[in-house]
C-alpha cells in the first residue's frame, strides 16, 4: 500500500511516499481503508520531534517509532479483529490511529466512532483531535455553563472555531480573538463578539471572562488574569513557539501554580482521545450546531506540502488530506 513514512526527523522533506506492507489488526483493533485524514499541529511535532519533550512520550528519542504520519482518520472498516465489538466490515468510522497518512490503517476500538451521517469523510478527517480538544477545554477542564461569558484565543484555527460553535451550543456568551481575515468567519461561526487582536488588546479593555480557551497564544499568565472574573478559568491548549526543549508547552505545566492561593483556576489541557467524546462530538454535528471548517485538502502524494502549509500559520480551521476520492 502507499503511505507517507519518514526514518529521520526534520521539516516536511524527510517524507516520502512509499510501497509499505498493508497492517494487519490486533485483536481489538480494526483495519480501516483511509478517505481522508486531518493534518493537526501534532503531525509536525511529531515529524520534526520538536520540541524534545515530544520525544519523551513514547513517540522515538532519536528516529520515530512509527515511520507513517497522520493522526486523524475518517474511512470504511475492512476488517475487525477477534474482540472488537461494535464496527464491521463496511461500517463508516472516523477518529484518531498512528499513520493516517496511508491507504490502510489499524486503529484501536475505543479510539473511533460511527462517521457524523451528515458530514463527507474530508469533513470527518477534520473533526477527531481538533474537536475533542475543544470539548474537553469547555468541558472536563473549564468546566462552561449556559450563561457564562466565554473568551476563545486563536478562534479561528482548528480547536478555536470548534470550540466558538460548542461554547454557543452550550448556551455561553462566547467572543473570540483572531487575526483580521478571520474575524468573518468566526463571527459566522457563531461568535457574539469578535476582537481582532491586531487592532485591539481584549487584556486592556473592562470585560472580564468567567472563562478563557487559549488554544493559541503567547500572553504571559499574569496578563491573562486581568481578564478574568475573580473565580474565572483559564486553560491552556498546546503549546506553540519556545524553545527547542519544551517549544512553549510550559505555559500550560506551570499554569496550576498560578491557582495556588487565588480564586481563579489555571490549567493546561492534555487532550485525551476517546469513544465517548468522539459520540458527543457526532452528536453535535448531526444536530446541526458544530460543522467543521476546512481551509484546503491535499492529495496523500501533497501530504509534505499540507503538513508545511498548516504549519506556516493563517489556516481557517483545518487541513485535510484525501486518499480516497469520494468523486
């Protein structure tokens, strides 16, 4: 089969399109024929094996353990291994493997769902990771209530705009920050208000939040605090920028000593993929309140070009690769 493997880290030329043996399913496992995966912002740490601390996940100290790319995944289940339960051959799936980028992947049972019914597989392919992180921020870590004043950083990307559509679903007042060109976008996707962070400074002004997704800034915690309500919560998503070492994941490690002796709460969100929040998320979209925003797809050959292109900044939501035609 074709698939886009790497031996060595670096930018986006060490990928390339090779023949590979076809995956075999483990006993709960599930062996999918890929249409199309999503290009997240892990791909290029992985790729790269910046910052170091990625390394120390299990993910390869000095080569990658897994050779294929990709993460995110939407296609139809070919075979089932012996305790899988649930998905059978033909079934349209979507969720999160190692090596999306190829015409065939395995993936663990617990880490897919039935494909949304209203959504194309590229649409599918953008949802997993992105998504469930957004849920997760709003939910398990921020803990959002209808009715709440809800601040997304970085609106306009992959986990912002979902995290903009989901905030609304849950009844919250959400405004989002994002850079000029976004700011129609995000105000289509449902934001009551939209600040352009080029033109102005939401930390300076006399709102305050009971809650703040940063999905994607660089503030310094203690500027974040000004716009919070004295109980309000900030959570940290990823971390983008730094050093080589750490690449700016310790904003969200040191954000818990921030809450210690203070009315706020400060957290740094590790998204965990899951069953359960893949079905929330399906069940979102299928009633019409979260649809995903794709800014450009790839073909699997392109598949070094989209990792470059979602890296280099300005993507409205998200990057897909397709591997299956629907056409």
């Amino acid at each position: 089969m074709k698939a886009i493997v790497q031996d060595a880290y670096g930018s986006p030329d060490v990928l390339q399109l090779s023949d590979i043996e076809q995956p075999v399913p483990g006993e709960n496992e599930v062996l999918i024929r890929v249409h199309a995966a999503g290009v997240d912002p892990g791909v290029w740490h992985l790729m790269t094996g910046l910052p170091y601390l990625t390394r120390l996940f299990g993910f390869g100290l000095t080569r990658p353990k897994n050779r294929v790319r990709g993460r995110d995944v939407a296609g139809v289940v070919e075979e089932v291994g012996a305790k899988v339960v649930g998905f059978r051959p033909g079934d349209a799936v979507f969720g999160t493997c190692e090596g999306s980028f190829a015409e065939y992947v395995c993936a663990k049972q617990d880490k897919i769902a039935p494909k949304p019914t209203m959504l194309s597989f590229e649409q599918a392919a953008a949802v997993p990771i992105s998504a469930t992180t957004a849920l997760q921020g709003l939910r398990s870590s921020g803990k959002a209530q209808s009715g709440e004043k809800v601040l997304v950083i970085g609106a306009g990307g992959g986990v912002g705009l979902f995290a903009v559509q989901m905030a609304k679903a849950f009844g919250a007042d959400v405004t989002g920050v994002c850079s000029t060109s976004k700011v129609e976008l995000v105000r289509q996707a449902g934001a009551g208000h939209v600040i352009d962070h080029a033109k102005e400074d939401f930390t300076d002004g006399p709102e305050r939040f009971d809650l703040i997704l940063d999905t994607a800034g660089n503030r310094p915690l203690k500027q974040l605090r000004k716009a919070l309500t004295p109980r309000g919560r900030l959570v940290i998503v990823g971390g983008e920028g730094g050093g080589r070492w750490l690449g700016g994941f310790q904003r969200g490690m040191g954000a818990p000593l921030h809450s210690l002796f203070r009315g706020q709460n400060f957290s740094g969100l590790i998204a965990v993929e899951r069953q359960d929040d893949l079905q929330a998320v399906s069940a979102l979209i299928n009633a019409g309140k979260v649809t995903p925003v794709i800014d450009r797809t790839f073909l699997l050959p392109e598949a070094p070009d989209a990792i470059r292109y979602a890296h280099e900044g300005g993507v409205r939501g998200k990057v897909v690769v397709t591997v299956v035609s629907e056409g």
